[in-house]
C-alpha cells in the first residue's frame, strides 16, 4: 500500500509497434513468453493512470528497443463535501 504522500513510479512500455526495432524487440520477447496484456501509446498509458486516481508529476519518454514511459504519480486529493 502506498502511504498518503508517497510517489508512485510507474515506469511502462509502450509504443510497441512504432519502427522496425520496436518491432523486432516485441517480437523478440514474444517468443521468449513475454506477454505485453495492454500495448499503450504515450498519451494512452497516462490517461489511463489518471483516470484511475493518479496525478502526473513528472513524465519522461524514454527512447529504448521498445519505448518506456517514466512517470511518477501521486495519489489525486479527494475533494470533501
């Protein structure tokens, strides 16, 4: 469980079939019983963890064989009535 003021580092692969090596690479891992449940754009992956409680307070792409989105998120304050 994470405590009321920590930070959740969310890091995902995403862009999965963008260029031939990122392609290449999920094959690759495909093969090897890798098995990718969600294949997020960017912009997808973190309307997702939004949508889901989160606020965004840092976001960096990351170019790799297959692209990582490094985020860390925080819990979104509840508003009281």
């Amino acid at each position: 469980m994470l405590k009321d003021d920590g930070i959740l580092i969310a890091p995902n692969f995403v862009e999965h079939n963008v260029g031939f090596a990122s392609k290449l690479w999920s094959g690759i891992l495909k093969l090897a019983g890798v098995k990718f449940e969600h294949q997020w754009s960017a912009k997808e992956y973190l309307h997702f963890l939004q949508s889901h409680g989160w606020r965004i307070v840092h976001t960096e792409t990351l170019a790799a064989r297959i692209t990582l989105e490094y985020t860390e998120c925080v819990k979104k304050m509840q508003a009281h009535t």
